[in-house]
C-alpha cells in the first residue's frame, strides 16, 4: 500500500497482474517506460545478513537469492527461474549445493526429492525464452547441455555428502567463499548453517 501510493504520487500507473498470499506482480509505468515489479514477503530465516545496495537500500546474498530461486523453481514451472538457476550453478553456487542447502530452508524436502522435482522442470521450448527481454538469445541445446551436466553433478554431490550436515553451506576460509565441496577437498571448510527467528543482527556493508 506504502509502495502504491509512492508510486502514484510520483505519477507512476500500477497495474496489478498477479496477487497471491505473500506475492503481488505488477507492471509501472511512466509515459513509455514500462517495468515488471515484484513485491515478496519471505520468512525471516537467512543464510547470510542482507548486503547494502546504493540502489535499492538492502538486498539479499546472492546464496539466499539462489536458494529462494531454486525453490520457487520448485514449485513453478518458469523459463526465467530456470534460466537463473543454470546461471546460479555456473556462477554462485552448484545445483547439488544449493539443493543440500535449501533443505535447511524447507525441512519438508530431501535434496534427492528436490533435484527430481526440478528435473520436471526443464522440459522448455524456444518459444518460452523468446518472450523473455532477455540481454542475448538463449541457445536452448547448450542450455539443455549445461543442465544436464549440473544434474549429474549434483546427484554425485547428494550421495556423498552425510546426513548430519543435511541443510548446510560450505565455507572455504582459504577461498572466502562458498563451495562444493569434493574428496580433494578434505574436509577443509566449515559447515554454515542458516538462523531462523528473524534477520540477522549484522549487515554486511560490501
């Protein structure tokens, strides 16, 4: 409502496409410039603290991003959430760890049950990517490709990785990053688990 009326205030026109419970898609507009905008109310429960944005004031990690991805992908078939999924396997983090991860999310899913449910999503056509503004083509055999290499890895991943550290990230301090972590690893990283029960108390200032 706040957001609506800072809108209209500023001349913007709000059209409302999709509402559901903790969802509200709209499109504003001003003259002739058009953009989608996506309002979301999520669980408090983090990975990671929110991370200053000069633009937009406070945004999620980009792991907590991945992760939310992933499980909206989950439960809705959209060439965009699969897009960015692929781009999160190449560029974030694996399929195998974020699907390890999210369980920590959603208790309600194993990693096995999550990669299967996701394997049902990647029946995609070119006509589902065209519509997309998208910054290049999607050339869809690669993307199939590219897919198809992350679930092999990802179900090698799910299969060594043992049950009590179900729900977790791995941190490589020699890195300073999340990883995927395999036998040459050797155990040479610290498993980081998510805190419910409202935002995390530090923001990370870079």
């Amino acid at each position: 409502t706040e957001d609506r009326s800072l809108l209209e205030k500023n001349q913007y026109s709000l059209h409302v496409e999709r509402e559901l419970p903790g969802f509200v898609q709209a499109s504003v507009s001003k003259k002739e410039s058009i953009a989608k905008v996506e309002w979301m109310h999520d669980t408090a429960w983090r990975f990671l603290p929110a991370i200053k944005d000069e633009r937009v004031g406070y945004r999620l990690h980009p792991v907590d991003l991945a992760i939310n991805k992933l499980l909206a992908l989950v439960g809705r078939r959209e060439a965009r959430d699969f897009l960015d999924i692929v781009e999160a396997h190449s560029q974030i983090l694996s399929l195998g760890a974020l699907c390890w991860a999210s369980c920590g999310k959603d208790p309600g899913f194993t990693p096995q049950s999550l990669l299967e449910l996701l394997k049902r999503r990647s029946a995609y056509r070119e006509d589902d990517f065209a519509r997309l503004d998208l910054a290049r083509p999607v050339s869809l055999p690669k993307l199939k490709q590219a897919w198809f290499a992350a679930v092999d890895e990802a179900e090698e991943f799910l299969s060594a990785r043992p049950p009590e550290e179900l729900g977790c990230l791995y941190y490589s301090s020699k890195d300073n990053t999340f990883i995927t972590p395999t036998a040459a690893d050797n155990d040479s990283f610290t498993v980081h688990f998510g805190r419910p029960g409202g935002v995390m108390p530090i923001v990370s200032e870079t």
